[in-house]
C-alpha cells in the first residue's frame, strides 16, 4: 500500500502558526504579561500522531516562556531526561526566579539566542539558579523587564542584577538590549557600565520618547544604529519632546518610532513639528471635477449626506464618549450648502469659533436651529456656551460623560459653564432635553431660584456638579417630573433640599459622591422609589444599616470610593432585606489590591467573613471591581 503522509517540511509549515510565538508578543514588556491570560497548551499538538511529535518538537521548544516554579521543574525535568530538547531552545522568557531548576534549563540550552529576564522579583523568590546559569549562555538580544515605579529591593533581586552585570561583560554576541530603564539608577549603572564598556551594542530598545535624550548620552560610546521607542508616542510628547530632539539631527536619525507614531511622523511638513494624527490619509481622487449627486434632487442631497455624517461626525450613539481630539474638524472644508445638516451631527471640542459666529453672523438662524440634538463637551468659554445655548432649540443631549466613574467629580473632565448659559438652555430646550451632564459655576453671594427645573419636562437623566446655592422657599413641587436618574458629584445642602421637595416619581437610580453633604434629607424623601443606589463609602459609613430602611425596594446597592473595608455592621438590616439582587464595591483602580497594605487586606477578609449573607436572601453577585486573579505567581 502506497505511503500517503505528507513530508516533514509540509507538516512543519501547517504547525508552525499553531506553535509559533510572535517576537512581538515574546519581547513584550507590558506590566501585565501577555501570557498572563489562559491558553490551551499548544503541546496537546504533540499528541495526535509520531509524525506530529517528531515534527512539533522543535517547534514547540524553539520558544520557552517559564512563568512558575512548577513550569521550571516540569522543564527542567525533561531536559535532564533527553538532551537534545535543550538544543532547540532559541528564544527564553523568564518571568520569575524560579530556584534551582533554572540552573538544569541554562545547562540544557547552549544556543539561546534570545534572552527575556524579569527584575521584578520577590523576597520570596529564588534566583540562585538563575544567577549561576547565566555565565554559560551568550545571547544576541537580551530584553530585560523592571517596575518603572518602586521596583523591588531586596536580596534576591540584587544577586540577580550583579550576575547580570557580571555575565553581560562576558557575552560578545550581545548586539541588540531592551532596557527597562530610563535614568541612571543603582540598578541601572550596573547593567549598563558593561554594555558601555563591550562597545558592541548596535541597537537599543527603550520605554518611551522622554527616555531618549538620556539613552543616546548613556550610550554614546556604543555604536549604535537604530534606538526604538516602544510607546506610540502622546499628544503631549509629540508637542514637547519633538521640538528638543529636532535640536539633535544624529540623534533623530537613530530614533525609529512604532507604526503609529511613524505614520504621524511621516505627514510632517518641513518645519512642522506637530503631526495632525487624527486626520487619517485620503486618496486622490480619480477624477477631480466629478460632483457627488450632481443631478439629485435637493431632498435625495439632504437624506444621502445627513446619513454619512451621522457617521462621520462621531454622534453619541455611534461613539458615546469619544475624546474630543478624536473628533473630525475638517469644517472649513466642508460645503456651505451642507452646513445645517453638518452641525445637526456636530459633536465638537471647541465651540468658541461658533460662539463667536452666532454673534456676529446675521443670517444665522439656520444654523442655530440645525444645531438642535446633541453636546458633549463643555470645554467652552461660558460667552460662547451662552451665546450658543440662548440661540439653540431642540437640545436633546447635553454634556453626556455618562462614562466618569462615580469616585472622580465630573469638575475632573469637564469644565464649567456659567448660571446664565444653563438659564438660557433651560429656557430654550427644557421641553426637549433628556440627558443633562452640567458643571454649573457657583454665583457668589446669589441665591438661585429653584423653579427653574420646572423647566426640565422632558429630562430623564440628571448629572449635577455645582456647589450652586438656593432658595429653597419656593421649591417646585413638580420639577424634574419625568426624571429617572440622578448623579449628584458636587452640590451644596440646599440643593438636597429642594430636591427632598420635590415629587420625583419617576426616581428610581441614585448616585450620591461623597462631599460631606448629608444625603439622609434625600433619601428619607425618595428611597422608596429608588432600585439602584450608588453611594460612597463616607455616606454609606454614615448612614450604615439604616441605609435599607431609607430605600426598601433596592434591587442594586453600589458603595464607590472605599480604600478601608466597610463595616459588617452596615450590612445588618433589622429585618432581612429580601429585595437586594447586587452589591458593588466599586473601589478605584488605583486603589487596587496590589497597593493595600496587609493590614487593610486583613479588613477586607474579616469584612467578607462577617457578612451575613441571610440578611440578604435575594443577592446573587457580589462584585469587587479591583479585585483581579493574579497575573503572576509570587501574588499567590
């Protein structure tokens, strides 16, 4: 019978994609690590035939990513069974010390001839292995890892920084370096002083744009080729660092930027220091007097371009909270004919130019009308948003960060209008307006009237920051009738008032910041309408358990802003609370576990072993929002 099985060399191109580890995922120096996340081991391909296993083998061990001390054993382990695994190896990515086993592994793998080594390593960790294995290998490129802010200190990690400094002096194929660092640190002179010293590095790898003044002094004596800055660089970098380093030709010459920054790089002008990158690249037209919809009538010309900028224009519903710079603002190219329809679209960054239009434009009211459905930045001079909101009409969405978590006050992303532009919007699209997200200057030494929400008849959803005092005498009882949201970040206590006045009888989510203004007056008025409750852990702690007597019908209670865990005490109502389907602690990234000391770690599990969850029959997620699994071993 005829021998049907493919060559080798087939199979091995089929598997390789299966098998293979991009160089750009290897040498990635994310915090987190890009192996962090579960994957099926690719070795299950070893298994399904002879042919198969003799052909992945070294496809499987040309790159080894070790990330636990029970990978380093289970390697370390084969290779002292079958030499010739070890011969495979190119490519080692160590994330860990990992003990002895890491000795067995360098013994094994003569031919490394890349090397990724992590610093961030842990009293807990042992580095002998490693240390005294590094002096037998001589790889090319060695890519080095190290925390930017705080990196460890201690015994483990110096020994493992002089073996480096020690074995560095020794590799002469050393060419290419990934350096983690971006001053001359301790740790950093006694990685370097050998590399200066070898005089053979060609290319240098490093974390960012600010770095490079420093990389290109440090390095000078090497002779270098290429330095790579690994970080696209920000808006910021591009309008501060570029104009420095235009000073320094040869040093310009070296730098190579990612993709993203070299196509910006790639539109400059001479001269020009600033690349445009939210403009993307347009292709010549094929035929440069051809005229979209010249023989259409007018009414097909309004359908066919209201539909494409819809779409252009970046509207709410397609992109919710787009940074403003993201928004196209190609209006001084766009056809005048078009200009209502534009602007029914327009979401802008900068309103001052139109502001300024609406004052002195006398035919303007087209305009003025077309602009009628949508804001979200209110990064405006308060005259521009006066003059625009006095003469817009229809107003549907205003402000819309919808997206600013309950912890920041909506003053750290947006800035303030005054009390007269928001009169003159409530005066001119309170009938219409359902989303609202206002910072409203404080009046000095003036009173408000609150009547004015009796304007709001058609809002749903309320986001308030203004520490804006009123009268709280005169109160609209039916003000805000049809609101169904409320978000308050900053406010004053008459401002609680004259909300506790108020019916609300279609309330039913509340978010209140912690400022230090009492929300008892609040909740003993309208808790029995509300189902989802965000608070902060300062009026939580306040309030405590008398919190699910104000509000008896939550179906949500999220608690934002924690750093100490809360009291079990607070979560024991006087009669079981059956209603209750979700808890939140909605505690800020930066708060993170990582960042918590042992002691208030210790809180948080005296906190969930307390909790009586009988109190709470109906509760089905209890969500910790920076509470993440653990992407490397010595957190465990």
């Amino acid at each position: 019978m005829s021998d049907h099985s493919l060559p080798d060399e087939i199979i091995s191109e089929i598997l390789s994609p299966a098998l293979k580890v991009s160089d750009e995922v290897f040498r990635d120096t994310s915090e987190v690590s890009p192996f962090a996340k579960y994957a099926e081991s690719t070795s299950t391909y070893l298994l399904v035939c002879k042919s198969w296993l003799r052909v992945s083998t070294p496809l499987l061990y040309n790159i080894v990513i070790i990330r636990s001390k029970a990978q380093a054993k289970a390697l370390s382990l084969a290779l002292a069974v079958n030499k010739e695994l070890g011969q495979f190896i190119k490519k080692l990515r160590v994330e860990g010390g990992y003990g002895t086993p890491m000795l067995t592994i360098l013994q094994s793998s003569p031919n490394i001839s890349d090397l990724f080594v992590s610093l961030e390593i842990y009293s807990s960790d042992n580095t002998s292995g490693l240390c005294k294995g590094l002096s037998l290998l001589n790889p090319n490129r060695l890519i080095l890892w190290d925390l930017s802010r705080k990196p460890p200190e201690n015994k483990m990690v110096s020994q493992l920084v002089d073996a480096l400094a020690k074995s560095i002096a020794q590799w002469d194929r050393l060419v290419v370096f990934d350096c983690p660092f971006v001053m001359s640190a301790n740790r950093a002179k006694k990685v370097i002083s050998p590399l200066i010293k070898s005089r053979r590095l060609h290319t240098l790898a490093i974390p960012r744009v600010s770095a490079s003044l420093w990389a290109y002094d440090t390095f000078k004596e090497c002779p270098l080729k290429a330095i790579h800055i690994k970080k696209p660089l920000e808006q910021y970098e591009r309008n501060h660092y570029l104009p420095r380093l235009k000073i320094e030709p040869k040093l310009m010459a070296l730098l190579k930027f990612t993709d993203t920054t070299t196509r910006a790089l790639d539109q400059l002008e001479p001269g020009q220091l600033e690349p445009a990158l939210e403009l993307p690249r347009i292709a010549p037209s094929c035929n440069p007097s051809f005229t979209p919809l010249a023989g259409a009538p007018e009414d097909v010309h309004d359908k066919v371009w209201s539909r494409v900028l819809y779409f252009a224009m970046s509207v709410p519903e397609i992109a919710n909270n787009i940074k403003s710079k993201d928004v196209p603002h190609r209006l001084p190219l766009f056809d005048l004919d078009y200009l209502p329809i534009m602007l029914m679209c327009l979401v802008a960054a900068y309103w001052d130019i139109f502001g300024e239009s609406s004052n002195s434009e006398s035919e303007s009211d087209t305009s003025e009308r077309a602009v009628n459905s949508r804001r979200r930045d209110t990064n405006l001079r308060s005259d521009a948003m006066l003059a625009i909101l006095s003469r817009t009409t229809g107003l549907i969405r205003f402000g819309g960060r919808k997206d600013i978590p309950d912890y920041l006050y909506a003053s750290d992303v947006e800035k303030p209008i005054s009390w007269d532009a928001f009169e003159a919007m409530v005066q001119c699209s309170g009938s219409t307006l359902r989303e609202c997200s206002v910072r409203i200057a404080v009046r000095e030494n003036v009173s408000s009237l609150a009547p004015i929400f009796d304007g709001f008849t058609a809002l749903r959803t309320l986001i308030w920051d203004s520490r804006t005092a009123f009268k709280v005498a005169n109160a609209p009882a039916n003000g805000l009738q049809n609101l169904e949201e409320l978000r308050i970040t900053s406010t004053s206590s008459s401002f609680l008032v004259v909300l506790s006045r108020m019916k609300l009888q279609s309330l039913r989510r509340l978010a209140l910041s912690g400022d230090g203004s009492g929300p008892e007056t609040l909740l003993k008025a309208h808790g029995s309408k509300l189902t989802h409750l965000n608070i902060s852990g300062r009026n939580f702690e306040t309030l405590g358990a008398q919190v699910f007597e104000l509000c008896p019908n939550l179906c949500s209670l999220s608690i934002f802003g924690y750093y100490d865990a809360p009291n079990a005490e607070s979560f024991d109502p006087p009669r079981t609370f059956a209603t209750l389907v979700k808890i939140v602690f909605d505690v800020p990234d930066y708060w993170g576990t990582r960042n918590l000391s042992k002691d208030e770690i210790v809180k948080w599990e005296r906190f969930f072993v307390e909790f009586e969850p009988d109190n709470f029959p109906g509760v089905r997620e209890i969500t910790a929002h920076s509470c993440v699994w653990p992407t490397k071993e010595w957190i465990l």
